[in-house]
C-alpha cells in the first residue's frame, strides 16, 4: 500500500490503473489511511492555538474591528469570535482538546461522504458500483487535503491557499480514479460530467455539515446559538 500511496501523488494515471487491481476493505483503509491522516487537520488546529495563538488572536482582532462596524455582520458570529477569543487568551486547553476531537470525527466522516456520492453517481455515468472502489478512490484522493491541513497550524492568506490546492487536487484524483477504478468512460465527456456533480454535490453538503459543526463550537464556547442578528 505505502508503494502505491507514494506513486499515486507523483505519477496519478498509471497509479489508478494499479490500484484498480488492488482490493482494499474499507477497514484497512479506515485503519491504515483514513485515521491517521484524517487527524492532520485536527491537531494543526489544536497546535495553532496552543503553540501560535498570538497569530490566530491577531487575526481575530483585526476581524472584529471590521465586523463591529458593519450593520450587516451577524451578532452570532461577533459572540463566536470574541468568544473564540477569550478561549485563546485563556489557553483553556481542555476547550481546545474537545474541539479537535469535535474537528476529527467530522474529517472522520468525509470519506464516507464521497464514497455515497461516488458509489451512487457512477453508475449513471456507465461506471461500476462497488462501494469498496468507490471508498478506495475516496479515501486515497483525500489524503492530499488532509496533509494540506497542517497549514492551520498558522493561520494565513497561504494557508487558506494550501488547503484550496489540497482540495483541488483531491478533485483531481477523483476526476482521474472514476475514470481508471470506476470505469466511468471519458467518452461525450462522461467522465466531467462526473466530478462537476461530485464537486456541487459535495459543496452543498458540506455547507451542512460545517453549519452543524459550527453549531457544536458554539456549544463548546458558551455562545447562544439564536442571538438576535
């Protein structure tokens, strides 16, 4: 598995056509992929506001003086980020602890998101439906965003690009494993069609999720959820 990891990255094409052969189960994947590099983003955050919180207090300063000013600004995100604040400046370091914890179990539950939307998906575009391809294909194309999560450790316009490019070559690798795993065929450009409905799909739900997700840091941080905007 670590040879095919490796080359995946490097040479995606003809890695895809190696691991279509390949049949992982989805709990080797979830033991030997998923719950490891599934923590990177998790622990970046916890390391950002242990170890670099005077860079994310900063950050949130400079937010409030905008949103103060600004009629438009929700009164519930304002509560949030003082909030957020105040955690930071007291280094609760159980807050902290509960919020990664609360940040890998939802970066837990992405693969089993894209395997729903790519085991479902392909058969409409001639593809094969297997769930276990399908998570195999999930599960190795998100390893890039997961490891483009250690930019949170510090909290900045580079950052927030690592993570776009970690995500979009995640997108990628879709793109080109439905075509090699799934069989989805590239003919009247099939293969397209594909990963655009994959990416809307999936953007819509993790709007959702990361409302739900906000919700519980709301939770976490004692800010009331139906404050008056």
């Amino acid at each position: 598995m670590v040879k095919y990891f490796l080359d995946l990255y490097l040479k995606p094409k003809q890695s895809w056509d190696k691991l279509a052969e390949e049949n992982f189960t989805i709990q080797q994947l979830y033991l030997r992929l998923v719950l490891f590099f599934a923590f990177i983003p998790a622990v970046s955050h916890f390391i950002g506001f242990v170890v670099f919180k005077n860079i994310y207090i900063s950050a949130v300063k400079k937010f409030l003086e905008t949103a103060e000013n600004d009629p438009e600004q929700s009164k519930t995100t304002i509560l949030y980020m003082k909030a957020l604040m105040q955690e930071l400046m007291d280094n609760d370091i159980t807050q902290e602890l509960i919020m990664m914890f609360v940040t890998y179990g939802f970066e837990l539950f992405k693969p089993l998101v894209f395997t729903v939307l790519i085991h479902f998906l392909s058969p409409a575009f001639g593809g094969i439906k297997d769930p276990q391809k399908a998570f195999t294909v999930a599960v190795f194309a998100l390893v890039p965003s997961w490891v483009a999560g250690i930019f949170y450790v510090v909290n900045s316009p580079l950052s927030m690009f690592m993570v776009f490019l970690g995500m979009f070559y995640t997108f990628y690798l879709i793109f080109i494993g439905a075509e090699k795993v799934l069989k989805i065929p590239s003919e009247n450009s099939k293969n397209f069609q594909f990963i655009i409905l994959v990416i809307i799909l999936y953007l819509v739900i993790s709007g959702v999720v990361g409302q739900i997700e906000t919700l519980i840091f709301y939770k976490i941080l004692g800010v009331p959820v139906f404050a008056q905007n």
